[in-house]
C-alpha cells in the first residue's frame, strides 16, 4: 500500500556575502531577489521533487576589520520566511558595496560567525546550510585583530576553524548529518583549502576579482535546492 506520509526538511540557511566594492554585481542580484527569495527557492525545491516546512535565512556581509573597522561586519540573526520577509529584503537592501583595502578579506570570520549560528536542532529532518559568495580570496584568521571591534572567542588559525567544521569521527559546532558549505568563490586561499580538507563542501569556482557575474540567480538557488 503506497503512503502519503511526507517528511518536511527544515531549513536553516546562512548567507555569507563579500560586500567590498567589486562584489557590486552580485549584491545587485541579491536586492533584486530578496522579496521573492522564498517564493523562487520554493518553486526550485518543487521541480525537484523536494519540501520544506520551515525556512529560516541569517545574513552575514563581510569585508576586512583592518581596513574598514566598524563596517567590517554585518551579523544578522534568523528570518523566517515567508513571515519575515520584508524584513529580510530590507537587511538585504542595506548592504552596499564599499570597502575592502586589499584583495583578500575576512571571509573566515564570516565563515566562523555562520557556523556557530543559531541553529534548528529540533527537526527530525533538518539541513544546516552556509552560503558563501566572494570573488577573491581570504586573509589569515587573526589579519586585523588589532581593530577595536574585532570579535572575542574568534578561532585562532585554519585548524581551529576547521576543527569547529569537524567531521563523523569528530563532531565540531554543527550536525555534521545536516551541515552543507556552499562556496561561491575563486580558487584562491584559503577557500581551495576548505574544499581539500573538510567534508560536505561543493564549491562552484568562478574568476577572481570580477563580481561573480558567471553566477546567475537561477544557479544559485539550484545549488541550494541540490544541497537539502
């Protein structure tokens, strides 16, 4: 006998967003997207076959506490959508290109505050999945610690993050049966490491340094929608 039973994923999902001032293209994007993100990612889980009874969306916009200090670093906590999504677009609308200093930026930072998110525990079925967009590479952990505002109880190096990232035999921060690490990104330091080293990672490489304009939205939400 066939059954209706269906058991809905819940879905956490951080969205870690290089905001420097050559990220313009991709932040555009995001804007033009965010009042409909729901209804789109829904309509993609659809045509896959796939359900989702809780969705929950936190943003981080990063950039380089060295060089722009109190802009370094937006955190929000967990919208839930479709209830917050005005909220959510109006987060999303507030992040403006600027910034940056150098080439690499502080992406392991975002990484690090993404992971000790405030995650959905509960759900029988759940997916904890970190989005990362950025068109270089990354500074060391610790580049611009001098900065007033720099976080306390950060990791130290690469090896500590990536022991927060754990894995089966050795659990870190996250469900290890529910994290996921999307990374948008160049193959440049240290995102190429993060790729060799850790488990439950897909990264969709693309050409430094030029916005990620060879990501379109439809791609985005695919991978999303692949990686629950």
């Amino acid at each position: 006998m066939a059954s209706n039973y269906r058991l809905d994923y819940s879905v956490d999902l951080v969205l870690c967003i290089d905001a420097t001032s050559s990220m313009g293209p991709v932040i555009k994007m995001v804007k033009q997207n965010a009042l409909n993100f729901y209804r789109d990612l829904m309509g993609v889980m659809a045509e896959k076959n796939k359900t989702c009874a809780n969705l929950r969306v936190r943003v981080i916009a990063f950039r380089d506490y060295k060089y722009d200090r109190e802009d370094a670093m937006l955190v929000t906590d967990f919208f839930e959508l479709p209830a917050q999504a005005g909220e959510f677009e109006a987060c999303v609308k507030s992040i403006e290109p600027m910034g940056g200093g150098d080439d690499p930026e502080d992406g392991l930072e975002a990484l690090a505050y993404a992971m000790k998110s405030k995650w959905n525990r509960q759900a029988v079925k759940k997916r904890h999945v970190i989005a990362v967009w950025s068109d270089d590479g990354t500074h060391e952990l610790g580049f611009g610690k001098e900065a007033p505002n720099y976080p306390n109880g950060m990791a130290k190096n690469f090896a500590e993050l990536t022991q927060w990232w754990g894995n089966r035999s050795n659990p870190g921060v996250m469900d290890d049966s529910a994290k996921r690490l999307l990374l948008f990104t160049p193959s440049k330091a240290n995102w190429t490491n993060i790729q060799a080293a850790w488990n439950n990672v897909i990264h969709y490489e693309s050409e430094a340094g030029n916005g990620l304009i060879e990501h379109d939205y439809k791609q985005i939400l695919n991978a999303i929608v692949n990686s629950i």
